[in-house]
C-alpha cells in the first residue's frame, strides 16, 4: 500500500470533536470586530475601490487598516499605524466589499484609538484637526460677526498665516458665513407653515446648511411644505461626521448624545427623520449604531432618511416633476461617496432627467478628493487634488456648467477645482415645484 494510500493518523471527525478554540483575540466589552474580520478573505476589493490608495503608493489601504490592523492591534507590543490618518473616511470601502467586513467601523474605531493613546495633544496636528472636527463651535462664533468673519477670512494675510501657523492650505477659500443662519430665519419665519400632525418631519439641517448654505434649508422646507409634511426643527448638534474622520470619537459621542435624544422624541411623536447632507444621514444610520451604545440609537437609525430618497418613497414625486417646467438649464452631477454606501447614487439622476428644462448628467463615480475635512490639511491637499482629477475633467466635457451634488464639501471641490456654480438638488426641485 501506497503512503498516499496509508490511513491518516490524524482523523478530521476525531479532530473536529476535540477542538477547543483559542481565544486569540482578548475579548471587548465596547464591541468585538473579530467576526467581521473573519469573513474578510483578501479579495483586495476594498484596496482596489480606496481613491487614497490610488493615487498614494505608501498608503497601505484599507485590508490593513482594516482586518489585518485589527488584529495586529491585538499584540501589546504593536502599536496602531500612523497610517491610518491618511483614511479619508470615504467609506467607499464598506460598499465595495463582498463579505460585509465592517471596514470603515474598524478605521473608525482604529483612529480614534491612535489618536487617543499616541497623538500628542500639544501638536499642532491635534489642535487644527480638533478645530476642524469642531467646525459647529466655530461656525456659530462666527455668524455672530458674519460680515466682519467673512472679510477676516478672505485676506491673503489670514490665508498664509493659516497655512504656516496652522496647516490649512492657503489654496482653500473659507466658505462664507451666511448673514442669517437657517435657525435664525425659521425662528423669524414662524416655524413651519403647515400644521399636520399625520405627516411630521424632523429636519436634521447639520452645520452647514445652518450656517453657510442656508439656501438649501430653506428649500427642503418649502418642498415638504407643498408635499403636506409640517416640518420640525428639533434642538440638534453636529452629526459628528467631521470627528469621526478625524478620530474625536469623545467629541462626537458628545454630539450623538444630544441628536439621539432629541430626534428620538420627534420619533416617539410619530415623525421622520430628514437630513439634507448625505454624509449626515451616513452618520446618524450607520455610524451612531457602529459606534456608540446610547439608549434610542437604533430607533434613530432606523427612521432616518435622505430628504429626496424619503419623497421618492412616500410622495408621487416622480409625477410631480413631469408637470413641472424651469428654464433651461444643464448639470453636471457628482454623487457623494456617502450617497453611494446608502445606494443613492442615481436618484438625482433619475428623477431629475423627467424635468422639463433640465439636462443632467453623471459625471462618473470617482471621489471628489476632499472628504470633509481631509483636503483642508496642508499635507492631504495634493492627495485630495490628485484624487478629485477624475471628477473635475469629466466636468469640464460635460454639457452642464453647473454643478450638483448633496455634499457640501463636494461641492466646495467642484467648485475649487472647476470655477463651477454648484446648486443642492432641493434647489432644483423647490424652482420645480414651489
């Protein structure tokens, strides 16, 4: 008899009855990731969908900042990789994997780690990417003074100090405060003009369409006005989705807190939770859940909607647009990463396509670069333009000359990197229907 033919000494039933696993990996009373990185099996489509990995040869992507960090991270004697700064939180990489390994909650988680046990809170890395995280606390300083902010921030002197001082490129223009934030006009407004217990909204407007864009606020309300809805506008503080990038998980648990308990009331009333911001509806539906144990967390998740994907659901709003005209006008669309990893990527599109006047175009799924806060750091910025190239020359052969996105800071990174007018697809559909 052959060896090959030769009974094995080690018998596959015997050794399946007499496993006894190892516990490898110390157990966490916060959450335990093991299993999502088990049922990662190197397939490398997360590496090969990370637009930072693209075009940074020394970024070692998302595998490893992902499974294989988190198992490193384990052993006592290895240290979480100062790599995983250069994550822009895209999350392009949750979508893109086919065994549902939570990669971005395992960056997430990973980030907020290094940047507790080994960021040095005296840099000067720390205090800007806390400034940033914070954009909130700062916005509502400056509104107060908007005009006198916004000519502060628009000299060539506070530019180059920024940059020097702080590491914030000097190729950047700040986004203007507007003169009267959104919470301020809907106080002076009266509230919502429609009183209907029956279909309640719960607006989630975030920092910057409060502060800055205060345009699209309005817009989202007029829209759901003339749909019905009696919108709210409940106490709120920053999704987090800035402290999340930036590994202030304390700051962002803060935050969570507030919005968790004061949108679950709006919720226990029998309202829906609206956010305008893609990224904002990103954090509130997946990453408050992924993240943060507080009691109401998933109710909150489970009731929040994107502002044009909850018409599309629960209103004809399809039919509403092909009685609709404006004048002509053509767009250039670019849809948000976040969009993606929530499956919205073509409902601008698609809606959009039926309405008189309008021709709108996809200019492709490529990232726009600046991922929030990562393209406002000095050493992130060429990453962030390289990145973004794609987007801006599918622009510039585009019909349209205006530009389309739900993202603010996309829209900041269209408009850097092409000159274009970018408009939020709630203004289009207020001109349509209000």
């Amino acid at each position: 008899m052959s060896d090959a033919q030769q009974p094995s000494e080690f018998d596959a039933t015997t050794a399946v009855d007499e496993y006894e696993p190892v516990d490898v990996f110390p157990s966490s009373e916060d959450m335990d990731l093991r299993p999502g990185a088990d049922n990662c099996y190197k397939c490398t489509s997360c590496d090969t969908s990370c637009p930072v990995a693209e075009v940074n040869e020394d970024f070692p992507g998302p595998k490893f900042q992902g499974p294989e960090q988190w198992r490193l991270k384990r052993h006592e004697d290895v240290d979480i990789d100062d790599s995983i700064m250069s994550c822009s939180n895209c999350m392009r990489c949750d979508d893109a994997c086919p065994s549902s390994v939570p990669l971005s909650q395992m960056h997430n988680t990973a980030r907020g780690e290094y940047v507790e046990e080994h960021l040095d809170k005296r840099s000067m890395e720390y205090l800007r990417n806390r400034m940033l995280s914070n954009y909130r606390t700062l916005a509502s300083i400056g509104s107060k003074v908007p005009r006198l902010a916004n000519f502060v921030m628009g000299l060539g002197v506070t530019s180059y100090l920024g940059e020097k001082i702080m590491g914030i490129p000097s190729e950047r223009d700040v986004p203007e405060f507007a003169t009267e934030t959104f919470r301020q006009w809907w106080k002076k407004r009266g509230g919502s003009k429609v009183s209907n217990p029956d279909k309640q909204v719960a607006y989630f407007h975030g920092c910057y369409s409060n502060y800055n864009t205060v345009e699209v606020g309005k817009a989202m309300v007029r829209v759901f006005e003339e749909f019905g809805y009696e919108v709210l506008v409940p106490k709120q503080q920053c999704s987090g989705t800035p402290m999340f990038a930036n590994g202030m998980l304390k700051d962002a648990r803060r935050e969570a807190e507030v919005n968790v308990r004061e949108l679950g009331e709006a919720i226990d009333n029998g309202a829906e939770v609206i956010a305008s911001c893609t990224s904002c509806s990103m954090a509130l539906r997946q990453e408050y859940p992924e993240l943060f144990d507080i009691d109401g967390v998933e109710e909150l998740s489970e009731h929040t909607w994107e502002a044009l994907e909850f018409l599309r659901v629960h209103e004809d709003i399809g039919q509403a647009i092909n009685e609709s005209e404006v004048d002509p006008q053509a767009f250039a669309y670019h849809a948000p990463c976040h969009a993606r990893n929530q499956g919205l990527d073509r409902q601008a599109v698609e809606l959009f396509r039926d309405l008189d006047g309008v021709t709108i175009e996809d200019v492709g799924d490529s990232c726009s670069g600046i991922s929030g806060t990562y393209g406002w750091k000095s050493e992130k910025y060429e990453t962030s333009m390289k990145i973004g190239a794609e987007m801006f020359d599918h622009m510039e052969h585009a019909e349209g000359d205006v530009g389309m996105t739900e993202c603010p800071t996309c829209a900041m990174q269209m408009n850097h990197g092409t000159g274009y007018e970018i408009r939020h697809p709630l203004e289009l559909l207020e001109r349509a229907l209000v």
